[in-house]
C-alpha cells in the first residue's frame, strides 16, 4: 500500500476556486507530484505511479498516488490535455465500474503529432507491472476500489450524475498557477471551436519529438521530499497486456518488451484459468455422484408413493421411465462437459509448461 500524497484539503479548494468550480464532489489530478522524488528527478516520468488523483467533497478528502500519463512512448499516442475535464459513471471496456468520460472526446497532445482530439480516456484500475495507461488516467490496484467506491458513495450522497476532473501540472502548482483551460463537452461544440482549442492547446502543450526513444533506465533515488511515497519503486518500460495488440511497435528494443509484456499477460491468464480448471473436475464428479443419489431416491420415494395410494401401474411405470431418462441424460450432459474441461485443462498445462 502506497504512502497517500500529502497535499492539504485548502491547496485544493483553492485550485477548485482557480477553475471556478462549484460542483460538490470534484476530482483533481496532479501530473508529476513526485516530480523530485521518483525517477528522473524534475521530468514527469511513464509508466509510473508518480502522480496525485485526489477526491474531495464537503465531508471527504481523499489523495491516492496514481497516474495521469500513457505508459509509454510512440507515435500517435494520447495524453489528456490539463484543464478541466468532466466524468460520469461508466464501465472500463465494459468490464468493470470506472468512470468514463462525459461526450467521451477530449483534447489530447499525441506523441510526434502534436494537439488532437482524444476519445475514451477513462479513469479506471492500472496494473501492477505497468501503469495500463494509452492516455487514461490510472490507479494503483491496491487503492483502486478505495478510490471508485468513495467517488461512487459521494456522487450518489449529493445526487451528482457527473463530477469535474480538473488536471494540473506540478510545475504549475508550485508555481501557483491553478487556473486551467475548461475542455468539458467537446461533443458540442462546431469544428471551428475545436481547431481553435487545439492552436491554444499547442500553445499550453510542450511538444513531443518526432524521434521515439524510450526515456533511459532510471534507478529510484532515496527520498528526499516529504511526499516521497514509503514504497515508491520504478516500474518497468512496457505495455498494458490489454492494450499491447493495437500498437505497431518498432525497433527491436520495443519489439522486446512487447513480447515481454504480452509473455506476462498469457502467464497471468494461464495460472487463472489454470486455478478454475483444477476445480472444475472435482465439481463435476459432485455434481454426477448427487445427480445418481437424487435420481435413486425419487425413483424409491415414486415407487413407495405409487404402492400406497394404489397407482395404476401403468401410469407409475410412465413417469418412472420419463424420471430415468431424464436422469441418464443430465448424466450424460455432465460426463460431456467434463470431458470438454478436462481437455480444455490438459491443454492449458501444456501452454504453461512452455512459460516456466
């Protein structure tokens, strides 16, 4: 578990007051935090958890070491504009309850292209190895449900369908710069609107170079800041297993780590179904041994009930095939689908007997 960032509730009001937002519940993101106590000291760093998510309402204040940065470096890729954005309940890749954006587009600098528009940068859980970030804003998976089921429980306590985001840069905080560009609702503005964002965007913006180098291996510095996190570590160069697929890496060096990455992710999947497919042959022979017990014991009980209250043997003999058949064929379903996971089992283990 991280050491939450130290930033007061009254720097944060003022940064609220700064954007002129009123809202009750309101998010604030803080790009590089640990600007001077995690990686290249004074740079913003990828794929680490070096940034500041923070939470506030009238009755809570909350602030969780996150990520406001894709994990890596390459052309095309997005990275939200600071200003103040907009998010609403929604699900990550419909998954799971994140938070998603309000008109989903949203104003974005791509590496080696300059000011965009971006779409779909939610909010949602990074991973352990990478911050699983192509522009979206992420936490750790420890604090991840802390964070969602706070911001979920003070949405639905003030009855607010939507909740400001408002991105900053460290810089800009200790510079005493809060006020921010407000980028919510691109959906509803025309095309010129949007070209002229994107000049000012530019102008706001530091521009990437067209020449996509991975930043150098940096080792952690000993903490020499009070928000230096307890914990802080450098995580690897590498992609989101999810998201590894849709980039066209180049270079052998980033060919590397996307095999890497996606070596990791199948490792990860193989030891879940692994771990559900160990059960599934016990809980099948449950289920069959239960489904004959059951069966024999209806068939007594019917044959006993048909005794007693003088039941043409016709009509019992009737129901006690129609009962059978049933039963044998239940049976049969099970041994099939039995067989289909233990085969499904064995292949699995072989595959992982490849990655050990």
């Amino acid at each position: 578990m991280s050491k939450n960032p130290q930033i007061s509730k009254a720097e944060s009001l003022e940064i609220l007051a700064a954007n002129k937002v009123t809202d009750k519940v309101c998010i604030i993101g803080i790009r590089g935090y640990y600007l001077d106590s995690m990686g290249k000291r004074g740079e913003n760093d990828r794929n680490v958890y070096d940034d500041c998510i923070i939470v506030i309402s009238p009755r809570r204040f909350e602030a969780f070491q996150a990520n406001t940065d894709p994990s890596i470096y390459k052309k095309g890729v997005a990275t939200m504009v600071v200003g103040v954005h907009r998010y609403c309940k929604g699900k990550h890749k419909n998954r799971y309850w994140a938070l998603r954006l309000v008109g989903e587009r949203v104003a974005v600098t791509r590496d080696g292209q300059g000011a965009s528009i971006g779409v779909a940068l939610n909010i949602h859980k990074g991973g352990r190895r990478t911050t699983g970030s192509l522009g979206c804003q992420t936490l750790q998976p420890n604090d991840w449900d802390d964070f969602i089921e706070l911001v979920y429980d003070e949405m639905d306590f003030y009855a607010q369908k939507t909740s400001p985001y408002v991105l900053i840069d460290e810089k800009d905080r200790r510079a005493g710069k809060f006020k921010m560009p407000h980028l919510e609702n691109l959906n509803n503005i025309s095309d010129e609107e949007i070209d002229d964002l994107l000049d000012s965007v530019s102008a706001i913006e530091p521009q990437t170079s067209d020449v996509q180098q991975l930043p150098a291996p940096t080792v952690e510095k000993p903490p020499d800041s009070a928000n230096a996190p307890q914990n802080a570590t450098q995580l690897p160069i590498t992609e989101d297993a999810e998201t590894a697929d849709k980039l066209d890496v180049g270079g052998y060096v980033e060919k590397a780590q996307e095999a890497a990455a996606k070596a990791t992710g199948a490792i990860e999947t193989i030891q879940i179904f692994k771990d559900a497919l160990d059960e599934t042959p016990r809980s099948d022979s449950r289920k069959s041994l239960w489904s004959t017990i059951g069966n024999t014991l209806y068939q007594t009980l019917w044959a006993i009930l048909a005794f007693f209250i003088g039941l043409p043997v016709e009509v019992w003999l009737v129901v006690a095939i129609v009962a059978a058949i049933v039963g044998v064929m239940y049976l049969y379903r099970q041994n099939s689908l039995g067989k289909i996971r233990e085969t499904a089992r064995l292949k699995f283990l072989e595959i992982a007997a490849i990655f050990k």
